[in-house]
C-alpha cells in the first residue's frame, strides 16, 4: 500500500473514533512528535484512565501508524520512530502554549509545563467575573450592561452588543454595538466593572453584519524598513516571501496590529526608531480604517 493509501485509511479511522479517544491518541503524538517518548502512565494521569484503556490506546495508535513509535525496552516508553509522519494537524500558537504552560483544563499550573519557558508578566489580564457575562452575551446574542472607564468620559453606565473577542498582542477587548454612542466600538475588559447579561434581542442595527469596519478587510503589503540593514534578517524573522509579508486584516484590528508590530506606516519611511523593522509599502491602503491613527508615522499622510 503506498504511503498516501496508509495516510488515507488512518484519518478514516480517526474519524470513526470517538471524540475522547482522539484527543488521547493525539496526546500520545503530541508527547512523541514534541518530546520524543511517551508512556502509558502519561496517559493515565493526563486522563484519569485505567491500564487496560490505556494499552488500547497504544495499541489503536500503533494500528494506525506503525512507523511512528517503537518501544523502547531500557526505559519502557514508547520512543518516536524512524518513519514517523504525524497524523493529527498540530496548531504551532497551541503547541508552545501547551509545552510552555501545560493544559489549559483549568487545573494545570505553570509547574506542569512540559519545557522551561520565561513568559513576560501579563499586565492586561480580565478579571473572570467580569469576563464571563460578557462571553455569555456573545454566545446567546444578549446585551450587557456595565460601568465602563475611558480616557474622554470617565466612568460611564453603558449597554453595549458584544459580537466578538479580540486581541491585540497586549490586551484583550470586545467589540460591540455601543447603545449610548451609536457606534460599533472596542471595549476593554480591564476597564469594566459590574457587568450584567440582559435578557433582550438586538435590533437589526446592533447586529455585527451593521459594523463596516468589523466587516471590511484590508489589504496590506510589509516590508523590512528601507532605512534599516540586514532586511534578510527580517525577511526571515516574519516569514516574507519575495521580501514581502502580505496580511489579510480586518479594518477595526488594522491598527492595533500595526502599532503592536511597529509598522513604520508614514509614506516616506520617516519613524526614526530603531526597534521598527517594518515598513508599509502602500499607506493609502489605509485609507478609511478609522483606527490608522494609532500606526507609528500615519499622522505624516495627514500633514
């Protein structure tokens, strides 16, 4: 049978099994493909399971792909093999969270991290009782009412129609309908106090498909920085292809991104810093995103 035939036949498999046993056959890859053993007490503490199940498990997995583990009788674990190719999609963001923190089941603390890993302290970090109505309002397409702190107006009572999370790289925020403006705005969760599900339906013009700059995708093409040396090096610290790093955005994540990654966003590469690497080849590509302002240099098409 050829190799594709084999890759073929083992994700038909996978799929016929049920969820619980793919999530501890693709705990044995994990431990195998990003630490190089795996034992059968690894499986049973990950997930409470007993002897038998997990020699079931080992054998299903070794069924399935053969060429992917050996055991190794010194140590009796299970050793990655010479042949192996992985057969679960591993998401690279997920798989350093979970070397680096270990499982996020709310029960897993730093100790558990499978390698050694400094993290910067998180400085934005929502409170979960604030958090939580709000991810619920979300969900069941409510709306919150809350006290809100902004640099213009202080302390405010506001109702707003949360739609979406999102991150900027430092903080997390919500986007949503905000009733007392009359605009689609990003809330910060550090900023709320006293939030509370309320148990009535948006109106049309409070739903997402009304946010135009939710909905409007930018196009942008980033470049190492004209004025800077070594641009292969950044080429290759950002993945650029043919020199340049072409993304996707929404209109109302467009700036925060720029910012966060020091895009240098004037239109003659003027941002004297040191630390921006980066350039924005076309800056009229900007040309509506209501949050261009906070890109390093934009002011400079304004003047």
């Amino acid at each position: 049978m050829k190799q594709t035939d084999t890759m073929t036949t083992s994700s038909d498999t996978l799929a016929s099994l049920s969820l619980p046993q793919r999530e501890r056959l693709a705990y044995i890859e994990f431990r195998l493909f990003f630490l190089g053993d795996v034992r059968r007490q690894d499986l049973m503490d990950r997930f409470g399971i007993a002897p038998a199940a997990a020699t079931r498990d080992f054998a299903q997995y070794r069924e399935l792909c053969p060429d992917n583990l050996s055991l190794d009788g010194s140590s009796k674990a299970y050793v990655l093999g010479g042949g192996f190719r992985p057969a679960f999609a591993h998401n690279v963001e997920r798989v350093l969270m979970m070397l680096s923190q270990g499982f996020g089941d709310g029960i897993s603390q730093m100790q558990d991290a499978f390698l050694a890993c400094e993290l910067p302290p998180m400085l934005n970090r929502p409170v979960v009782g604030i958090l939580a109505p709000v991810t619920r309002a979300i969900y069941q397409r409510k709306a919150v009412r809350m006290r809100y702190f902004s640099h213009s107006s202080g302390m405010s009572e506001r109702e707003i129609v949360p739609f979406a999370l999102a991150n900027d790289g430092l903080r997390w925020h919500v986007r949503a309908f905000d009733r007392k403006s009359g605009e689609f705005r990003d809330f910060v969760f550090t900023r709320m106090e006293s939030t509370e599900l309320l148990d009535d339906n948006p109106a049309k013009h409070e739903l997402p498909a009304q946010d135009i700059q939710w909905n409007r995708i930018v196009e942008l093409d980033i470049v190492p920085h004209p004025d800077r040396e070594h641009p292969e090096i950044t080429e290759r610290d950002y993945g650029m292809v043919d020199g340049v790093l072409h993304l996707k955005l929404r209109a109302a994540m467009a700036g925060y991104v720029l910012r966060q990654w020091q895009v240098d966003c004037s239109a003659d590469h003027s941002v004297k810093e040191q630390g921006c690497r980066l350039w924005l080849r076309d800056v009229l590509a900007l040309y509506g995103v209501k949050n261009a302002m906070l890109a390093l240099g934009y002011e400079y098409l304004e003047r």
